[in-house]
C-alpha cells in the first residue's frame, strides 16, 4: 500500500497524457540533454547519468523504494566519480 500521499505510479504517468503538457515535457527533457551533451562528456555516458537521475528522482517523487542513507551517498559518488572519469 503506498504511503499517505504519495502519488500511485499510474497517476503520475496518465498526468501527462495533455498534448500540451507532454510537449513542454518533451521540450525541457531535450533541452536538458542537450546541455549535458555540451558539457562535454561523451553523449551515452551523459545519457546513462540522465536516465540514471531521472529513475532516482521518480523512486524518491513516488517513494518506489529510493536508496537512503549511506546507499543514498554511494549512488551519489559513484555518478559523481563517472562524470570525473570523463573531463
């Protein structure tokens, strides 16, 4: 059962299901990748920490089993450290 308040994962992906607002979605996440692309950083590895951000924000947003405390800091690290490798 989900926690009080927390947003059902079937609610969150219907809410976007307004043309508009799946536009302006688009546009951001492409806007995004971009930026990160530019920074420098080889295009899959920027993508792999993009995609690997973007499940660790939605497991914390809907509460599907985030990393916490020191797992938190290690994933952390770890995406930290393949960012380094790559400048």
């Amino acid at each position: 059962m989900p926690a009080q308040g927390a947003v059902g994962v079937g609610d969150r992906a219907g809410g976007v299901a307004d043309a508009d607002e799946d536009s302006a979605a688009r546009q951001c996440y492409e806007r995004w990748q971009q930026r990160i692309c530019d920074d420098g950083l080889d295009p899959a590895t920027a993508t792999l920490v993009r995609l690997a951000v973007d499940g660790w924000w939605m497991a914390r947003l809907l509460g599907l089993a985030p990393p916490r405390d020191g797992l938190h800091t290690e994933v952390r690290a770890r995406l930290t450290a393949l960012i380094s490798e790559e400048h």
